[in-house]
C-alpha cells in the first residue's frame, strides 16, 4: 500500500471548454458518468489541485471563473507551464492543436498528461507524442472513457475468465465521426478484446451526396461565449496537401466513419457498422456474448449453459471514468505502474483510426498496420 501523497500534485488544464469542465451541469446530478470534466474530477481526488487554466476565449475563462471559483486564468497555456510549473496537465484543446501542447507540456517538466479524444492530427504527432513520453517517462492517459468505465471493465473481466469462450468479433453500432468520437469506439473494442495489437484494416469514410452524408444536419463542437454550435458537413479530401479540408465556412475536418474492420495479432476482429441511435457495443465469442447497450445503460453477459443459455446483468459501481482516469495517473507518478491508456495501447488506437483513413483513401483495401503513411493529416475538433 502506498504512503498518501504529502501534498496535491499540481494540475494545469489547457482548453476553456466542455471537457475541461464546463459540461458538468449539462447531465444530470447523481448519474454514474459525473464528475465527468476534468475539473471537477481533479476536485474529487485528494492528491490533486488545479492551480490554473487556460483558453484561448476570455468568456469562457470567466464561466470557470464562475463556475468552479478558479481566478488564475491564462490566454496563452504556454505562459501558464512557464510559470506556473504543473506536475499534470490536461489537454483538452481540438485534436488539431493537441500535439503541439502535449510536447510543450512534456518538454518543460509535466510529469503527466491526460489528453482528450483524438490523440492528434497525424500518425507523425502521434509517433513524436509517443516518443516524447518514452524517453521523459511521462505519466499518460486517455480520455477514452469507456476503458475506464466500470460496467466496461467487468465485460473485459468476463472475457478473460473465459465466459464467452474464445473472443472473435467485436462490434460498434454508432453512425459518427472516425476521429473525434470513434476515438472511444477503436479504443473500447480493443479494451474488451484484451487489447491485442491490430495488424490490419479496411474501412470507408462517408462522401458527400452519399446515403450516410449527415449534409446540414450534423453539428459541430461548441463555440464562443455563447457555447453555440454550425452545422458540419462531411469534409473533402484534398490529395495535394494529403489532409482532409474544412468544409466551407467552418473551422474542422471531421470526416464520418461509414464502415471499418480491424484485424488483431490474435485473430480477432472488430467491426464497425453506421447504425443510427444510441452507441452499443458487443463482443462475441464461441460460447456467448458481452453486451453494452444504449450507450452503457445495459450491461449484459450472455453464456452457454447446460440446456440453454444464463445471462448476467452488470450494474456499474465506484467512481466515474474521469475520476478513475486521474487516480491512474497519480498512481504511476506515485508507484510507476502504468495507467490502462498508456500511450502504447492509445498509439495503437490512432493506428487503426488512420489506416482505415488511408484505406478509404485507397478505394477501401486491406493495409497492414502500422501504415507506412504518417502524414495523412485529419484536423479534428
């Protein structure tokens, strides 16, 4: 058991927006999922403090003002690490902009880094990231949260014991983006499925004037003061620069995942089906099933008995999935074991992501992962 911390670690977030925490009132008191941004969640564990935040709005530095009392503000996360000199920091910026932070933050001293979803916006961050936590030995961990959700773990654990027999396919059930949300789906299956290294992929993206093209009806991230959000369509991919382009008018290249498959080192498969409605995802093997449904609201185990078939119905317990996040990192700075989204299994995420992108590029054929390509650049929010 580990002596407790003498004092909080010191904790910087950068990014003025939702997941930094400003959507803690947007859900409901009491549900599972709260704390659920990461100012809060830091204020819910002891052995840490934040001591600052910065954003690049100064309205929305005064809602965190106001929100959670917090007065030592920046306008520049750069002047903020200089001085202020946090142990952990946050990246809670656009995928587009967060490698550029995450290597400042680890070139001047952070100990830990919790990034949001994407990791970035290329395979070629995603290799500098990587090799910038390797060598500093930094503290890294995911904001995919479902890897840390309890009902989601206890699916993992049934894999393991064997009660769906051999894992074979894993399924994700949701229409959106590759980047921004599928970051929790790529991530998720690979968690369930024991996090095998993929060795390859195949997948399309959405086109415009395609029956998936969401045209007007999607809607981008919340902007402003007034946390108001414009329609973002699919985006175009432009072969010159190699990188897909915003859309007219707006400011992310979010393109919409249409279908994928992911292959793993086991055996294994993941499969990703454009189904409309609440997120689900299961895993099935050759003696049963693991289910998550309506975006983690059923938990279920589905096993081969004697005459038939027993399930088993999962509540979640413990703390949330950020809350959960933060212990981790505080427990690798403290113990040096390493969090469950290690920038390992996290690089291994964004590979799939990006080579069902290169694979789109290449009229949906099978490439073997990791991709040759680095530079395919998708800037996301």
């Amino acid at each position: 058991m580990t002596e407790p911390v003498s004092k909080p670690y010191r904790v910087a977030i950068i990014g003025g927006g939702r997941m930094g925490g400003l959507l803690e009132d947007e859900q409901p008191p009491n549900t599972f999922r709260k704390p659920h941004g990461h100012f809060a969640a830091y204020s819910a564990v002891d052995e840490t403090e934040v001591v600052a935040v910065a954003g690049r709005r100064p309205g929305r530095l005064k809602m965190f003002t106001e929100r959670f009392g917090i007065a030592n503000t920046y306008l520049d996360y750069r002047e903020m690490i200089e001085k202020e000199k946090p142990e952990i920091v946050s990246v809670t910026t656009q995928s587009r902009y967060r490698a550029e932070a995450i290597l400042f933050a680890i070139e001047h001293g952070v100990r830990g880094i919790y990034a949001e979803k994407a990791l970035c916006a290329s395979l070629a961050e995603a290799d500098a990231i990587a090799a910038a936590c390797r060598s500093k030995g930094v503290a890294f961990n995911f904001g995919a949260e479902r890897r840390y959700h309890d009902g989601y773990v206890r699916l993992r654990q049934a894999i393991e014991r064997g009660d769906i027999g051999r894992p074979q396919f894993a399924f994700t059930f949701w229409c959106t983006d590759l980047m921004k949300h599928h970051s929790h789906s790529f991530d998720t299956v690979a968690m369930l499925l024991g996090d095998p290294a993929p060795v390859w992929a195949e997948g399309r993206l959405v086109e415009p004037g395609d029956p998936l093209d969401p045209g007007e009806t999607r809607m981008g991230p919340r902007e402003g003061d007034e946390m108001t959000r414009q329609p973002l369509p699919v985006p175009a991919y432009d072969p010159e620069g190699h990188c897909f382009v915003p859309p007219e008018g707006t400011r992310y290249a979010e393109p919409v995942l249409e279908f994928a498959r992911v292959g793993y080192a086991d055996g294994s498969e993941s499969v990703f089906v454009p189904r409309l409605g609440a997120t689900e995802f299961e895993v099935h093997g050759d003696q049963g099933r693991v289910c998550a449904w309506d975006d983690g609201a059923d938990f279920r185990v589905r096993r081969r008995a004697e005459g038939g078939w027993e399930e088993e119905v999962i509540r979640p317990r413990g703390e949330s999935p950020t809350v959960v996040i933060i212990r981790e990192i505080v427990r690798e700075l403290e113990t040096g074991q390493r969090t469950s989204g290690n920038i390992d299994r996290t690089l291994q995420a964004a590979e799939a992501e990006f080579a069902v992108a290169c694979s789109h590029l290449r009229g949906g054929a099978r490439l073997s992962v990791p991709v040759e390509d680095r530079s395919l650049r998708i800037p996301g929010h």
